[in-house]
C-alpha cells in the first residue's frame, strides 16, 4: 500500500466536539496513520542540545517509528538528520547518544559523512567511474528531515518537507519553555542525568490527556499521596519542618475547587496547560539565596514575574509535556495502539542553588518513576482505560466537561481548571494534522490497492 492511502472524512468522523471514537485509542490501523500523517506534519521534540555539547556528539531517537539523528557539528551547529546511510538504508548509528568524532561511518560498507550529514568519502570510489553517482540522491549525504528548530537549546523537528512553520505551530505556547529557561539565573538549562522509562499498556493519546486531566488526581491518588498526607499529619504535631517529599505529595490531594481556580489555557494547534494563576507547585519552601540570584540577573520585577508563574502542565502536541517550576520534561514515545513508553526527563537551572536541583531529582521519583507509587496510581487507570474500551456497548469516548455549544476551536483560550477543553483542544489538532496529507481519494485507491 502506497503512502497518503487514506479518507480524510472517515478519520474527521472519529471526532466530534464532545466526544471521540475508542477506534482512536485502540486501533492498529489509526496507530499506523498516525504514525505516517501526525508525526510527520507535527513539530516533534527530539532533544536538547545540552545533551549534545561537544563537536561529534550526537543522540538518536524516533519520530513516528522512523530512526532520526541530531548531531553538533564542528562549527557548534546542530544538525537533525534522518539516522539511514543512503547507499542501502542501513542506521548509521544505533546508540541512543555517542561522539563519532568528525565523521559517521556506515558500518555496512565504510561510506562516511561529516556530520553536518554531507558526504565525506565513499571507499573504493572508482567503482563509480562512469556512473552519475554523483549526481544521484546517495550523493546527497545522510537525508535530512523536513525542517528543524533549535528553541532555547530545545530541538525540534517536522519530518514533512512541507508544512507549518515552527512559530506558527507554537506561537505564544512558547513562554512556557521561556519561562522553565528563565528561571535559571543564567538563563541556560543543562539536562543532567539518565531519563527515567516507563512502558505503559496503553494508548500514548491517554497519557497525553492525563496531564490536563485535573480531576483524577484526589480520586486515583487517594491511596498514595493521601496516606502519605495523612501519615505527616499525625506526625505535624509534633514540630519540625514539612519534608520536601510532602510538599511535593500532599497538593495531589487538594480539592476540585483548587483544581478549578487554577485554571486552564489552551493554544492553537492543541498546545495547552493547566495552572493560568496558581498551580500545585506555587507553595513549595523557599530556596535560601535563590531569589537573590535572580533579582541579580533579572532586577526585582522581572524575578518576581518569572518565579510568580507557576504553570502546572504544559502540554506540546502531539507527544511533551514539560513542567517549568519543577524543570522536568516527559516524552510519551508510542510504540503500538496499546503500548507507550515514557521518559521522563530531569534538567538542572545553571547557576542556581543545588537544593532546587535535588526537588527536582524528587519529584521526577517520586512521580513518574516505574518505582513511584503515584505513578503506578496512573497506570492502572490507563491500562483500566484501555482494556475497557473494548467492551461494547458504547464506542465513545465523553470529553465534555464544561463545554459550551460553539465553542470556538484552534484558539487561545482560558477556561476552569477542572475543563477537558485542553483534551477537546489536542483532538481538534488531531483532526487537523492527521488528514492534512490526507488525499479525499484515499479510500478509494486502498480498497484497488487491496
């Protein structure tokens, strides 16, 4: 079957404004198109140039089940690039991160390219004599994707040739990396330490949606973070500071009210986030010398506003979410309908205090770990979810709470807290991005085809 097989109208179907079809978490056929149409015409995070510091390092990963690369260069630039030697498609590296030094070599026959992905040399190259190789696509070098962005040292990339741009696909949902970034005195992030994985059995669309979902955390989390919460309670009585672990615990526990006021902002493109004026993060103890720091770097007011926005979840379609006050990033990989690791990531505000770093250590084990208990909480419910949905009976999915006829879509927004607009937000972008590539005589070439 040839690319671009597909109906525009039947994937719009799956997705009305309060409701979507389970096909869309649990089919193989919708997990593929999303693969081939979503993944690539989406800008999809591939990783952060602190990972990548030194002239021949480079990091591999994936963009919709494709192998891709991003490397620095011997200039300082940065390069994202598609991880296939152009002679016989063999990946040019299989590590998830390395130093190739000033050339990648193709471990099948020794072509090697600089990497900026050029070609360098081609061994025994008389073999070539009299051919157009060099005039060929082979000659080309390591195929590059679509487009790339570096952000604020966040890498970004469109596997599609054409498409949306990257400042008109973020637009202002962009201020939520600002903000993670600024809060280093120095302005600059440092992604340090081994990303914690996670395989979930589930759909990766329903871990996105748990990120804006604020009204599970006091059901699900009950008898993880509210134990933990009442064990401190008997022992608050007795004196003594609050421990950094119940800090981070005990505002799961807070009510739907507090959920609600926090408010919820959605951006074009089905980018979004929880926490417009408070959060679950804006209490945490203050770290001695740090907001001198950054009354330093920045002056009072600008520190103030940037220690005074405490967004809870901000949530980048398709896959990211990062949480700024915490500096933690967590990519949802899919890897079937059914199955989604999670890599949660830890970054280190350059040239602020340790103790902020070690929160943030904390935090990232204490909830996203295979080990935390509240993240087990999570899994359970995902895999409830999953295995649920195919019962009959009813083949859709309810996300209506708080919507109001004719709600205006693709728009920024801001609603309650406890709203699954963000949810409504992300499968509008769904819808837009999946069929963009879509041809409308699609249905009718994959039945010939078939």
């Amino acid at each position: 079957m040839s690319r671009h097989q597909a109906d525009p109208a039947l994937v719009k179907a799956l997705v009305t404004p309060e409701r979507v079809h389970r096909d869309v978490y649990t089919s193989p056929e919708i997990f593929r198109l999303e693969m081939e149409h979503l993944f690539a015409n989406t800008w999809v995070y591939v990783g952060h140039a602190s990972q990548i510091p030194n002239p021949g390092d480079y990091l591999s990963t994936e963009i919709g089940g494709q192998p891709v690369l991003a490397s620095r260069h011997k200039d300082g630039s940065i390069h994202v690039l598609r991880n296939r030697c152009p002679h016989k498609g063999t990946k040019i590296v299989s590590e998830t991160c390395g130093n190739t030094g000033f050339v990648f070599r193709c471990p099948y026959h020794a072509w090697l390219f600089r990497t900026d992905g050029s070609l360098h040399a081609i061994p025994y190259h008389r073999g070539y004599q009299d051919t157009d190789l060099m005039a060929s696509e082979a000659a080309a070098g390591l195929p590059r994707v679509g487009d790339y962005k570096v952000y604020r040292d966040f890498i970004f990339a469109r596997l599609a040739t054409d498409g949306v741009d990257f400042e008109s696909f973020f637009g202002d949902s962009l201020s939520s990396i600002d903000n993670m970034v600024d809060r280093s005195p120095a302005g600059k992030l440092v992604l340090e330490g081994a990303p914690l994985r996670y395989m979930h059995p589930c759909n990766w669309k329903m871990l996105v949606e748990n990120q804006t979902d604020t009204c599970h955390p006091m059901v699900a989390h009950e008898s993880s973070a509210g134990t933990a919460v009442s064990v401190w309670e008997r022992e608050e009585a007795k004196g003594g500071k609050k421990p950094m672990a119940v800090e981070v615990y005990a505002p799961f526990m807070a009510p739907y009210d507090f959920f609600e006021k926090m408010g919820l902002r959605v951006w074009p493109n089905g980018h979004g986030h929880t926490g417009v004026t408070t959060s679950i993060h804006a209490d945490y103890s203050a770290v001695p010398g740090y907001f001198d720091q950054m009354v330093a770097a920045y002056g009072e007011a600008r520190a103030k506003a940037i220690l005074g926005e405490n967004r809870h979840n901000t949530c980048y379609f398709p896959n990211i979410m990062v949480k700024g006050p915490i500096q933690t990033l967590r990519v949802f990989r899919p890897i079937a309908a059914d199955r989604t690791l999670v890599e949660s990531y830890t970054f280190r505000l350059v040239d602020a205090p340790d103790m902020l770093f070690e929160r943030t250590l904390m935090y990232n084990r204490l909830i996203n770990a295979p080990t935390s208990i509240v993240g087990h909480d999570d899994l359970e419910m995902y895999e409830r979810a999953q295995l649920g949905l195919h019962a009959d009976g009813y083949e859709w999915v309810n996300i209506q709470r708080l919507y109001q006829p004719g709600e205006a879509e693709d728009v920024t927004d801001v609603a309650g807290g406890t709203s699954e607009r963000q949810m409504r937000n992300q499968f509008q972008a769904w819808v837009k991005y999946m069929t963009m590539s879509m041809t409308p005589e699609g249905a009718g070439l994959r039945e010939a085809a078939e």
